[in-house]
C-alpha cells in the first residue's frame, strides 16, 4: 500500500510471488486500502479463507466492502474496481488492502478477469 501506515493492512504470501500477475513496475493503488469482506470468502477444507492477489475486485455497495468480480453478482461487484495487489488471508475476518486501480498486468495471471471488467478499468493494461 502507498499512501502511509495502515495498522489493519495485512499481506501473506502463499507460495507464489504477490505481484507476479503485473507487466511493469509501475502502479497507483487505491490510497489507504480498501475493505475485504470476509463473509463473501468461502473457506477451503482447511478452514482457510483467502484470495490471490491478481484477483478482480468488485465494491459491495450496501457495506462499501470489496469482493471478488463477477459479472453475474447482483451486489455490486458486477462492476469492476481494480485488481488485488497482494495475496490476503480472511479467516479471522474483514482486512484492509490495496487494490491496483493503474497498472499493467498479465492477465493469464489474474483471477476473474473478462470483458466486462477491463472495461469497468480502463486504467488497467491487460496483455
């Protein structure tokens, strides 16, 4: 995140390189974070909840929470915001983070990505 400390930012890694979805180094993110809500994360059978960084954001508008993109979601996140920039883990709950509102990004890499959301996000360069 750029912008400043946010004590509620949290950043894991689960094996694979946060930014390897993006083409170049330079980026703008959402100034302090956004919110992640956790009740829209379905957990794994390890009890584990989280989404992969490159993953496409969509604004919950009733909380102004994010979640994930799709198209067919009828709360909001059918409208595309940006990408996540960094892997995050939700089993405990809501998490602030950042999300890639300019970029360049490899969008074989990214999750959830179509038509409709690049072009909900001019800003993001997909090759």
């Amino acid at each position: 995140m750029r912008g400043g400390f946010n004590p509620n930012l949290i950043s894991t890694d689960f094996g694979h390189a946060s930014a390897s979805f993006l083409g170049s180094e330079h980026s703008i993110s959402k100034r302090a974070g956004v919110t992640l809500d956790s009740t829209v994360a379905v957990a794994d059978s390890n009890g584990s909840k989280y989404w992969m960084a490159g993953t496409a954001m969509g604004e919950i508008t009733a909380s102004g929470k994010y979640g994930p993109y799709t198209e067919t979601n009828d709360d909001g996140r059918e409208v595309g915001k940006g990408l996540l920039e960094h892997d995050v883990e939700l089993k405990y709950g809501d998490v602030t983070a950042s999300i890639l509102v300019h970029c360049a990004a490899i969008e074989d890499r990214c999750i959830g990505v179509d038509a409709a959301f690049k072009v909900d996000c001019p800003n993001i360069l997909f090759y």
